[in-house]
C-alpha cells in the first residue's frame, strides 16, 4: 500500500563551531515522503538502496525479520518482488561490479538467524534478485551484516556479527567459486570494543573504513581491509554524549566530495538519528527524527538524485511493519548531489583522492610518531614524501616502524604491510640510496604508470585525477639535476602526455624557500604544466604563489617538511610569492583531489590535529581583470596607497556585513605593496543583470588594477563555468558600477577598462570624471546605500568627524587616515543626491 506524504518540516537552527569553521546545524522533524508497507510484510527490520543505471528506477530492498521475506519495492512504494525465506533474515547490503562468471553483477547479502549469509544479483532489466550462493559463518546466529569494495585492492568483503552479546565480528572475502555462484575465505575475527550486542555495521568504501555500533556503549571504527587479524578501535561517539542513546541500531553513511559528508546512527533509546561528521574526528553535527518512526532498527541513506521528490538524496528508516523514506535535504544539511554515485566507485573509478605529504620525517622520535598518529585519524589513501625518509640506515626502524600499513611489497618487522603500495617517497640527501632502493618498490605492482623513467630513484605513478611525478634533487643523482639533463627532459616530457587533471611534482630540496640557501632546481615546471610543487629540506611548512610565465595562472610551491626532524627558523627577508609559512609545531599535508579542484591543506599536531593552512584550485574558473578608479583616492592617474602603508587596511575581506553579508574568507598574511583597499567584484547573469551568480573579494592598486589574495592579476572565480557575466564592482564608501553589457569571461582574464569612458559602465552618468578623459566610482555614500544623500552626512560623517581613524568608520571618503571636512567638503557634497545604477 504504497502512499505518498505531503507535511511541513519543522526546524529549529542552532550554531555549532568545529575548530576553525562554522557551520549551521539543524533539530529537524522531517515528514516522510514515502511508506513501504506490503501487506505481507511483518517487521522489514533492515533496508538498503540498490541504485539503477537510471537512478530513477533504483529499488529499496527490505529485509524483513517478521515474515522470514526479503521484499523489492520501486520508489514509488509499487511492491515489485518477495522471495520467501527458510528462516528469518538479518541485515542487509548492496554492493556493484562483483566480478561473477567473467561479467560485472551487483550484488545483495544478508544473514540469516542462523549462522548462514545469502546473496542474490540484480537483473537491472526487471530489477529482481536472483540467488547467488551462500555460505555458513562461524557464528552461531548471524546478527548484523554489511559488505565492502576495498579501494585499495579492489576486493569485495562481507563482515558479520553475532546475536550473542560476545560483539564478535568475522570478515569475509567474497570470490567466484567457479560455478556461478559467490563463496566466502575467511579472513579474521576479533571483538568489537570492549564486546557487547553489536548490531549495526556499515563500511566506507572511499576511506577504507570499518564502523561497527556496540548498542549500549559507542560506534567504533576500523581498518576495513583485513591487514590486522585483531585491530584496535577508534572511538567514534559514546552512549551519553550529544543525545547518543543505547540502544545504538543502523548505521550509515551519506557520501560527498573530499572526505566530506555525514555518518548517521539510529538512536532507538532515544527515538531519533544523529548525525556525526564523516570525516574524522567525527564531530557531532545534528540531531533529527522522522515523523512517526519509533523504535527504528536499520537505516540507509544515499546521495544519488534519484529524481522527484528525492531529487537531494533519500533517507530509510526502519518503522516496524513498515520503512519510512524522508527527503535528506529537508535536515537542512547541504546535499552532494553531484560527487558520488556507489555504481562507479571503488579503485577502478575513483574520481578523487585524499593523501599526505610529508618530509623530513625518518627521525624515529616522538615528533615522527605523533605526526603517523595524525595521518592515521585523517584517514588518507596514500601518502607523499619530499625525502629525507630516513636519517639513517635502518630504513625499516625509522619508516616501517610508523608506515608500514601504507608500504606495498613490505619485508619489515612491523606487521604485514599493504597489498597495494600506498607510499610514494622522494629521495632526500639524508637517504642512503642502496636501502632506499632496497626497502621501497616503487611505485608498486599493479600501480598505474607510465613506466618511462626505468629507474626508482625518479619515476611516476597516478591515482585518481592526479599524476605524481617523484624526481630526485639530490646532486649525485646519475641522469642529473639541471633543466636540460635527462630527468629534466623526461620530466618534460611526462607532464605533456599526461591527460591527468592534475599533475603535482614532488622532491627534496626546494625551488623556493625562506630557509635554507639551497634554492636548485628552478626548473620551468609551470611551462612544462604542472599543477603543484612539493619539497622538504627546510624543516617548515610554506605556501608561495609564482607566476614565472607571466600568464595570470599561480603555480603553488610548497614545502612541507615538519615530519619529525629539528624545526628550522625562516629566513628574511621571505621568498618573493609567499603566502603563508608556519613553523610552531610538526604535521602533515593533506590533500583533497577531485575531477574539479585540489585543496591543499597543513595541519599541525597541535591539539591532536589543527588546522593551520588551506587552498584550494579549481580545474574550471573564470579570471577577471578589470581596470577601475575611486575617486577618494586618485591623484593624477593613479590612487594614494596611505591607508595600506599606514597599515589601516584590514587583513580579511570587509564585506561580511550588510549591506552585503558576503560570506567569503578570503584573508592574507599582510596586505601586499601598491594596495589601495579591498573590492568586492560580483558577476551577474547575462540572461538577467540582477540575478548575482558569484562574487569575491580582492585587493585594488594604485594603478586601478585588480590584485587577487594569492598576489596574481585580476580575480580568480573558482569552480565558475566560463561564459557571459555582467561585471560588478562594489566599494565600502563608494557607488557602484556595472559593465554596460555582459562580458566574455574565461580564464584567460581579457582586460575591462572602466576608466576610458564614462559609457563602460551601466546607466545614466554612473561615474565621475576625475581628469581628462578618466573615469572612475563616484565616493561620499557613507553607509554604503548605493546613494549619497543627507544621511551619509547626518548619520555617519558627523559622528566620526573628528575621531580617531578606523577602518569601520566609512567616511574618510578621501583616504587621508583622518575624518574631517575635506571629506565631506571636497568629496560628498560635489556628489550630492547621486545614486549607484547597478539595477
């Protein structure tokens, strides 16, 4: 009886700050959307989303305990199927591509309330199950149940609990057994926490890991791959913080771009599901109910557009006889749409990746340990090096003893290693080369490559969207280190037949540096294509922004190389192009990649992991450079940088405020040379000039041109699709413009010139002219109203005449650090009764 629900959702929002972010939580009472009730159905205990290559007709597949049943509905409600069962069923799972009788099939498992694990295909033709073997567990009752595609060896898994109170968990590694059907290697057992009924298991197959909820006591994470026979737990959440009640049921989880996205748990003590942050340390991020659901056992959530009323993702929650589907978007969360589609991930479609990269690291100290415990919790699926991997011989002692998960074709004294190689090292002048070559394969067997360098002292490899490119610094290297050598020129030639996104080079020794005199290897690499530079040597993290070829594009060097050696003091004055440096404590870069944009992040080992630096670069932009003038400022062809040499000018955009509540954080270190003061440059539709597509703050020179915050020409849009915009340039105290038509923008940045003529700019008279023939903003509008009238004078320049200067106070209108009569006299009242014509 399928019946769709029409209510309104009642929420409640509340302020939460996680580290240094803020984000907009949610108390949501969603109404559900859809009920599954077949009349057959007794208890549909558990639930999964199996997703068709037309997402719209993708099924909900119910397991239901009651009835002994597993029963297929349509996202309409529409009963499509029910296979009667011997015996009650347990939890079940979906998962895509097993390889099965030489042909990709999905596949659906669950467990039976004796020690048996069913599994069924697909037919996406009638989107019906077929049997497809079993096998018997070596727990007496299977309870819980849940499978995983490993993305690092492309295995599948099934992992079960028992019924029994002990918290027993078995791994299974599924395979073909010849005859068509899905047989089952056992591959470990161990306790889940401290023991206890454990029920609700899910597993992440983009980070690898293992969540598996022990009812009255917490969610425990773990290595999903069976590379521990006993592997320890990580807390997630504990039974009594932030509204986690026992009984602890379904858990799942809602997939989104770089490691983001959502792990939900069914509090059935409590009635409701939180939410928890997937990306570790998992913090708490909301609670929320669905109307009518009590007493809920499983749960399922994806993100995939399934079209109609879940078009921004689907949540199941289990309500005895019946599931109850909510829309995800109504919790308020933002939905990922877009990022993850469960039919194409795994290792062979990967669309993005997450690593860290190290240097200076092979110390076999506390610092070294403490900085493995950091890329531990940050979950990456491989890591980096910029050398100096070992000071010392002993390769294994002071790499394997902290790494060794990662090390594919491991012979260490340190566990077993990993199947698939994930550590990928440069060499450092520190490294002994014979047991550098001796203890790494590199870049491992089965790793994608171009396999050209025929060495492992320099040589490629790629993982997702990026192509890595290790090169070896060090002077002794045979094939040599200037830009003509033979590495220089395979190099070269690497990065022009790479197709990659993204393609990042990494080495020791720096190109540029505040540190240590050894700037080599100043190779073209922006010429030769590459997205990034990563190096070590200089015991310090930095960021510095070159653009060597002069084409407005940034090529981000960084070094990071504060993995456990003695940090080193930065010299002065800094390298030309830096952005940010940082050298208070030891840590790790972390690097989000997708198909779309990179963000390259440090976090120190403050705190157990702080923040300390981001950026982010997208694949698509658009770069606008524009030319404009203020009037307060401009003196003879040029503006008056008083307020930035004085040091008045605010190192965050000023704009968060109304009248423009700009969100963006936008921020530098120190406010560069030639700066007049922040702009806020919006783009408008040019189906319709007052519709805002994006907007972002920049720095405005003497020269009127635009200055973006990593120091590049014009104003980079991230992320925008190049086109036709209409350009808008907004400042603190003076009126407004728009281009008089909407403009082709790229990111190539062509030059708009609003100075030459007063017809640039939209409207009637929206500028002023300030010389022969020059143009530019019109100042006075004290309140930013897009209007200079008596207010301006009344309500703001004569509250702040006279007072000491600061940057809020709007109506220092010429820019002279002082508040007098000149600004009211010489710039507001000549502009008396104008207005902004940005419609």
């Amino acid at each position: 009886m399928p019946r769709f629900i029409g209510r309104s959702v009642r929420t409640a929002f509340v302020w939460f700050f996680f580290g240094a972010g803020m984000f907009l939580s949610a108390q949501t009472n969603l109404p559900y959307a859809l009920e599954l009730d077949d009349p057959a159905a007794g208890d549909q205990d558990d639930m999964c989303i199996w997703i068709h290559p037309q997402p719209a007709q993708s099924t909900i597949i119910a397991s239901d305990k009651g009835s002994d049943k597993v029963i297929v509905y349509d996202l309409q409600g529409n009963t499509l199927q029910i296979i009667p069962l011997p015996s009650a069923s347990r939890n079940i799972d979906v998962r895509y591509n097993f390889p099965l009788s030489g042909q990709p099939v999905d596949i659906v498992g669950f467990g039976m309330d004796v020690n048996q694990i069913l599994f069924y295909t697909v037919d996406p033709a009638t989107r019906e199950l077929n049997p497809a073997g079993s096998f018997s567990s070596q727990l007496d009752d299977v309870y819980g149940f849940a499978l995983y595609h490993s993305p690092f060896d492309g295995k599948y898994y099934a992992m079960v609990s028992n019924n029994s109170g002990s918290g027993q968990i078995e791994q299974w590694e599924l395979v073909d057994n010849g005859n068509g059907a899905i047989a089952g290697i056992h591959k470990r057992t161990w306790t889940n926490g401290a023991g206890g009924l454990t029920e609700g298991l899910v597993a992440d197959d983009e980070t690898g890991k293992f969540y598996a909820a022990s009812e009255d006591h917490a969610i425990y994470k773990y290595d999903a791959d069976p590379l521990d026979p006993t592997p320890s737990p990580t807390l997630v959440a504990s039974v009594g913080q932030n509204g986690l009640s026992a009984d602890i049921e379904g858990i799942t989880i809602y997939y989104a771009a770089n490691g983001e996205g959502y792990l939900i748990a069914s509090s059935q003590g409590s009635d409701d599901f939180i939410i928890y942050q997937r990306k570790p340390p998992h913090n708490y991020v909301m609670t929320f109910t669905v109307q009518s659901a009590n007493g809920t056992d499983g749960i399922d959530v994806t993100n995939v557009n399934l079209g109609g009323v879940f078009s921004g993702g689907l949540f199941l929650a289990h309500d005895g006889s019946r599931i109850l589907g909510a829309k995800f978007a109504d919790t308020g969360l933002p939905p990922d749409t877009a990022y993850w589609n469960p039919r194409s991930g795994g290792i062979s479609g990967a669309s993005t990746v997450t690593f860290a990269a190290i240097g200076d690291y092979g110390e076999d100290n506390e610092p070294e340990q403490a900085v493995a415990d950091l890329i531990d919790m940050l979950e990456v699926d491989f890591i980096i090096t910029t050398g100096d991997n070992s000071y010392g011989n002993d390769f294994d002692q002071r790499v394997g003893q902290y790494y060794s998960n990662y090390i594919g074709n491991y012979q260490g004294n340190y566990g077993s290693g990993s199947p698939v190689n994930r550590f990928f090292p440069s060499l450092g002048n520190h490294d002994n080369l014979t047991n550098y070559l001796a203890f790494f394969t590199l870049p491992g067997e089965n790793i994608p490559t171009s396999n050209t360098s025929a060495n492992e002292r320099y040589y490629d490899f790629i993982r997702g969207p990026v192509h890595f490119f290790a090169i070896n610094s060090c002077t002794d290297e045979p094939d040599g280190i200037s830009s003509a050598s033979a590495q220089a020129q395979w190099l070269q030639a690497q990065l022009a037949a790479s197709n990659a996104p993204w393609k990042i080079v990494h080495l020791h020794h720096p190109p540029y540096s505040s540190g240590k005199d050894e700037e080599i290897m100043c190779w073209p690499f922006e010429d030769w294509g590459a997205s990034a530079v990563l190096a070590g040597h200089h015991h310090s993290y930095q960021r510095i922004h070159r653009d060597d070829n002069g084409d407005g594009a940034i090529l981000p060097y960084f070094v990071t190389g504060l993995g456990g050696a003695d940090i080193n003091n930065f010299s002065t004055p800094t390298a030309p192009g830096t952005m940010f440096q940082y050298n208070a404590d030891y840590g790790t870069m972390l690097i989000f990649a997708s198909e779309d944009s990179i963000t390259f992040q440090f976090y120190s080992i403050t705190n157990g992991g702080s923040l300390i630096d981001s950026f982010t670069m997208a694949k698509f932009s658009v770069l606008v450079k524009a030319k404009v003038f203020l009037e307060g400022p401009f003196v003879s062809n040029s503006m008056s940088t008083y307020l930035s040499n004085a040091g008045l000018l605010p190192l965050g955009q000023p704009f968060n405020a109304a009248p423009w509540n700009y969100s963006g954080t936008e921020s530098v270190s120190s406010v560069p040379d030639g700066v007049v003061d922040w702009v806020l440059i919006k783009l408008r539709s040019a189906a319709s000039a007052a519709s805002e597509v994006a907007a972002r703050a920049a720095f405005l020179k003497n020269d009127g041109t635009l200055m973006d915050i990593d120091g590049g020409s014009g104003a980079r849009f991230p992320g925008l699709t190049p086109g036709n915009y209409y350009l808008v340039i907004c400042h603190r105290n003076h009126l407004a413009i728009m281009s008089n038509s909407a403009q082709a923008l790229d990111a190539s940045g062509a030059l708009y010139d609003f100075t030459t003529a007063q017809e640039q700019a939209y409207g009637f008279n929206p500028m002023k002219e300030l010389a022969g023939g020059i143009f530019g903003m019109i100042a006075g509008d004290g309140n930013a109203d897009g209007e200079i009238n008596d207010v301006d004078k009344d309500a703001i320049w004569r509250f702040q005449n006279g007072t000491a200067y600061h940057y809020s106070k709007f109506a220092d209108f010429n820019f002279d650090g002082g508040i007098d009569v000149l600004d009211m006299n010489l710039k507001w009242r000549p502009n008396l009764n104008r207005s902004t014509q940005v419609p």
